[in-house]
C-alpha cells in the first residue's frame, strides 16, 4: 500500500499537503479532545499566590490557577508601595497594572489552546472526510473554527474571574483573617502562612510582628498587618486577648 501510494503523492503535491493535514487534524483533535475530556472527568483547581521581591519591595503579585487535567493559567498583577497596617496610619500604595490588551495573557492560555486544538482538528477531520472542499479551504476554515472557540472560550473564562466576588483580592482582604503557619516562622527568618481571602486559600511570606515569637508550622495565627507582600502575624491567642480587651 505504501508503495502504490509513494508514486501517486510524490506525483501530486496537493494531494501530498492533504494527506499530511488530515493527519494533523486527527492528532489535534485527539490530543485536544482527549485533554477535555480528562478536564472534564477530573476537573479541580488550586490556586497559589506569590510576591515577587526587588530590593525587599513587593513589585508584583502572581496568582497561578491550576485547572486539573488541562493546566494552568497565570496572572500578574503588578503591586507598588502597598502598605497596610493594624493600629496605626492605614496606608494603601498605588496598584499598576499593565494594559490588559498588551498582555500575554488576554489572549493565550492553557485552555486556549486545548480548545483551538480539539475545534481545529474537528473541523479539518470533519471536512476532509465529509466534504468536497480542498486543503485550502479547509485548513481555513479548520483555524478560523480553532480560533474562534479557543478565544471564546479564554475571554469567557477572564471574564467570569474578573466579575467574580473571589477573582480579585486587595491588601486589605489580608487583615485580621485568621491564618495557618505553613512554614516555619523563626526571626528574623521569614516564614509562609496559608489564609482565606475571598474563599480562595492563598499562601504568602510571612514574619513574626514581636522578634521573640516562633511559630512551628501548623501554629493558628492572624494576620494584622501587610507590608510590601508580607504578611505580618501574632498568635490567635494573642490577638483574641488584644481584641477582648479592646472591646472592653
């Protein structure tokens, strides 16, 4: 059979360009198919929050949500001079924030390109096999069905967590939430504490507010102040005495 067919498409290269994209369009459609359907099947997501540090300022907060089966997406917000603190001059530093259509990531992700894969090989594996059209043609049609569904289904998906109440989280979310050491905190040695915020869990850097504490991980805390990033943390102990005996 191979050999009949080396004659004929070495012969006609039209008919050579369709064999090989037909084949592209099964694999895409495989590959991308079968990454929705284990999304699907197993779908769960995490989410982690991280402060990039230059020269001990906070210029950025990186959120990564990870989509099970289907991978992940990254956002970044850029965060300057942020400072917020308990018992003293509330200070809220400017938030910049890059334009969002001269980003990355307003237009690709993971998911972008799991659904252009699957629309993509659908279209071209449906066309070629049901339709009369040319390569061409279908290979047009192929990407503008790839493109479309893909950006779709991306800008959708930006959307939904840019109006959800759980999308976006600002410094002062941080305040009096209860917290959980996640790593060791030893001062002067910074440590990490996961807390709710927005009923999303996100882990950040943490010290001790007093240079004698020491919080093992698992230690209860709360966070009552956030400076460039950093979490600022008492036990909860500590901070249900100072509050009773404030309300006293």
């Amino acid at each position: 059979m191979v050999d009949t067919m080396t004659p004929i498409l070495a012969a006609n290269p039209d008919v050579l360009a369709a064999f090989a994209l037909s084949s592209v369009y099964v694999v895409c459609l495989i590959v991308g198919g079968g990454l929705i359907v284990v999304s699907t099947v197993f779908g769960g997501d995490a989410d982690a929050d991280v402060d990039v540090e230059i020269g001990g300022a906070a210029v950025a907060d990186v959120g990564v949500d990870v989509d099970a089966g289907m991978g992940v997406d990254v956002d970044v917000d850029a965060d300057i001079g942020a400072d917020v603190d308990v018992g003293g001059d509330a200070v809220h530093g400017a938030h910049v924030h890059a334009p969002s259509a001269l980003s990355l990531a307003s237009w690709f992700s993971i998911h972008f390109v799991v659904y252009f894969l699957a629309v993509f090989g659908l279209v071209g594996t449906t066309m070629t096999r049901l339709s009369s059209a040319g390569s061409t043609p279908t290979l047009l049609w192929s990407l503008i069905g790839g493109l479309g569904v893909g950006q779709g289904v991306h800008q959708l998906l930006r959307y939904l967590r840019r109006t959800s109440g759980n999308s976006a989280s600002n410094v002062g979310d941080y305040l009096n939430q209860p917290a959980r050491v996640t790593i060791k905190i030893a001062p002067p040695q910074k440590g990490e504490v996961s807390v709710s915020v927005r009923g999303r869990t996100r882990f950040v850097p943490a010290v001790a507010r007093r240079d004698d504490d020491l919080f093992e991980s698992g230690d209860p805390v709360v966070v009552v102040a956030y400076r460039n990033g950093t979490a600022e943390v008492v036990s909860r102990k500590e901070y249900e005495f100072v509050t009773d005996s404030e309300a006293k």
